[in-house]
C-alpha cells in the first residue's frame, strides 16, 4: 500500500522518538509479562481467563513471550481532553497513539464530526508534530463522501466498526442504544446474525478502511450468547473478507474482545491485527487485554497493522 508522508507523524526525530517508545514499551510489556506469567502459572484471575481458551495450558507458551513491534493504541478519542494532555500520557506509558475523530455525515451525533476538507485539515494540523498518528473513525457508508481523495490521503488509516446498522427502515441505527432493539429486529437472533455477518462483509469489501474497529462486538441483548453466535464458519467469513482486502482487526482492551477463539481463526486466515481502547483521557493506553491475547497468540510483528503503512488503497 501506498505510503503517505503527508499523513505520518511530522518532525525530524521522528525515528529517534520511536526508538525511543519501543524501549519503553518493551519495558512497561515487561512488567506486565512478569504479571501474567506469573498469573497463568498459578491459576488465573476472573479476568485473565476471559482471555484464554477453555483449555489455557495449552496456550500457554512455553518460553517467556517478547513482543517484538512496539506498542500503538490505534483507537484514542480526544473528547473532553487537549491534546498535549494525551501526548504527554503516551510518552509516560512508553505507548504511541492513533488519535481518531468521527468522520462523516452530521447526522452522525457526536460530540464532534468532521465533515469537510476544512474540518480535516484543521483536525490533521491541530494534531501534526505531537507525536501521535493521525485518523478518523469513519461513520455510515456515506462518510468518505464527505471528502476529497487528497485529504484523505494525508490520514494514517481511517477505523471503522460495524455498531451503527441498518434499522428496519433502511436508517443507521446505534446498535448500543437501548431503542437499538425495536428499531432493529432482534428477536431471531440467528437471523440477526446473519445479516450482521453480511453487513461486516459489507463493510470490509467496500469501505475504503484500513481497520475494522471493536472487532466481534454484539448488541447488549445479545452479548451473553457470544460463543454461540459467533460460530466458526461467521467468523471465518468476516476473517477471510478482512484477510482478502487487507483490512486489519481491532484487539478491544475495553471491551476484551474478539476472544481468543475468534482471534486464533482470524490469525489462520491471514488477518493482521492492532490494539485499541476506544479510550478517553485518562484511560488511553492500558493495553492489558491486547498483550494477553498477544502472548496466547504469540503474536509477532509480521501480525500486526502498522499505522501510516498499510494504506488498503489510494483514496
């Protein structure tokens, strides 16, 4: 894919800082590979075994893991935060953030949606030389509409999920919403399935996306029947569309989704993977989760999406 340097990260020590956010990641993972380790060899927690098959011991790898890419929180918003107070976060926590703004249409209702060049450049400025990458979360099938293809061009990647869905009259519907459930029908929820497989599809094959954000997320109504919804042959539909268009996956450290079964067939399939929290300030960058799926995975860096990179296509 086509790297912009228009959209990278400005400044002349750009590789030095980098260098310099890997050692601290290396170091912060580290500390929490000691945790974890520890954790797994002694029986883990509620909530490390939501992390792990139903059979951890043999996921459980047999050399201590290192992971061997730096650490990027793809998912931050700047809502109610400055962005010097989210640099500054990143360098403490030795972990680089992609800051993404809603993007589209304003019938999106957000606290802030650019829908113009006018509103992209000043949003790519205001964020040019802090030491973050720049993208937007993309809402609805229309929103790259809203832009030229040179504006465009100048983001790291554009993020987007599958959470806003078509209601029965054909209008974007907020999956979280709790009018979510009579404006989209829930009641059959193998159908439901169906199509919410097709509208991921959808997504993956005909946005013009890089990552597929809060990855395997299901209405709250459904939530509870995960492992029964997300059979092997949905998620290997999602996972070989997202595998064939080079769209990478989501890793949701506060949702602590996809869970591992879903992630073990994605990587089969070829998908590249990031790291995210769809996090505000000060809960950015706590990527606990990400790395536990990561060692159980062994994760390497061939696996993962790298910001400013891989561009899935000139837009």
């Amino acid at each position: 894919m086509a790297h912009h340097n228009s959209g990278s990260v400005a400044g002349d020590n750009k590789t030095g800082r980098d260098n310099k956010l890997g050692r601290c990641a290396r170091r912060a993972f580290s500390r929490r590979a000691f945790f974890l380790l520890g954790a797994a060899a002694g029986g883990c927690g509620a909530a490390g075994r939501s992390a792990w098959s139903a059979s951890p011991a043999e996921d459980t790898p047999t050399k201590p893991y290192r992971p061997d890419f730096p650490l990027i929180d793809c998912h931050v918003h700047l809502d109610g935060s400055t962005i010097e107070q989210v640099a500054a976060l990143s360098q403490k926590l030795g972990v680089r953030f992609g800051i993404v703004e809603h993007a589209g249409t304003k019938e999106n209702q957000y606290p802030k949606v650019l829908s113009n060049d006018q509103e992209l450049r000043e949003y790519l400025s205001m964020l040019e030389g802090k030491g973050v990458y720049r993208a937007v979360q993309a809402e609805w099938i229309d929103w790259s509409s809203c832009f030229s293809s040179e504006m465009l061009a100048r983001l790291d990647y554009a993020l987007m999920d599958a959470m806003t869905f078509p209601g029965k009259d054909g209008r974007r519907v907020k999956l979280w919403e709790k009018q979510a459930p009579e404006r989209v029908d829930l009641s059959d929820p193998e159908r439901f399935m169906d199509r919410f497989v097709e509208w991921h599809v959808r997504l993956i094959s005909e946005q013009p996306i890089d990552l597929l954000g809060n990855t395997s997320w299901l209405p709250p109504p459904l939530a509870n029947r995960y492992e029964q919804l997300w059979t092997p042959e949905r998620v290997r539909r999602v996972a070989q569309t997202a595998a064939q268009y080079g769209v990478a996956m989501e890793i949701s450290a506060s949702y602590r989704l996809p869970k591992l079964f879903f992630l073990k067939i994605a990587k089969e399939c070829g998908v590249r993977f990031a790291f995210g929290t769809n996090g505000r300030y000060p809960n950015m960058g706590k990527l606990d989760y990400c790395l536990q799926v990561a060692e159980a995975l062994q994760l390497r860096q061939t696996d993962m999406f790298r910001p400013g990179q891989d561009r899935r296509k000139k837009l």
